[in-house]
C-alpha cells in the first residue's frame, strides 16, 4: 500500500476561497434587522388600532397594518421553525 503525502500548498489554496467576504452580511445581523422591522411593523399596527379606538384612524388603514404584521410573524414563525429544524438536524448528526 502506497502512502502519499498531503499537498499542503493545494489546502493553502482553497484556505483564501473559504474566508468570509468583509462586504457579506452575518447572518445573526440579517436576522437580527429582520425581527427588529418585524417589531416595527406590529407596533404601526399597534397604534394604528389605537388611533381607531380613540376616532382618529380608518377601517382600511388599520386593516392594512394589521395584516402587514400579521404577514410578518407568520414569516417570522416559519424562520424560527427552520431555525430550530437545521439546529436539530445538526445535532443528530454524528460526528
């Protein structure tokens, strides 16, 4: 049986194409915006119910926001769902 040795020069290579990008974005800063506008949008909703409990708003606005929100935290629910099915696929794989 013939043993070879490693090319560590073709590793080096690869090393440079794997590295990060500085321009990328973190996933956990994507996703971190991404709850943050989530939060904005319930809390439009919030007060644009508000405005229509005290006389202020319009049916339409208030439905519009509301199903805005509504959009986002079943998209935000089905991330999370994701999230957690990839966090246990990666837990149940050995090593």
């Amino acid at each position: 049986m013939r043993i070879e040795g490693v090319e560590i020069q073709r590793f080096k290579a690869l090393e440079g194409r794997l590295k990060p990008q500085k321009g990328a974005a973190n996933f956990a800063d994507m996703l971190s915006d991404k709850l943050a506008e989530a939060n904005s949008k319930v809390q439009a909703a919030d007060a644009e119910a508000t405005k229509l409990l005290m006389g202020n708003g319009t049916v339409h606005e208030t439905m519009i926001a509301l199903e805005r929100a509504d959009l986002t935290m079943r998209m935000v629910g089905k991330v999370r769902n994701k999230i957690i099915d990839a966090y246990q696929n990666l837990s149940r794989m050995q090593i």
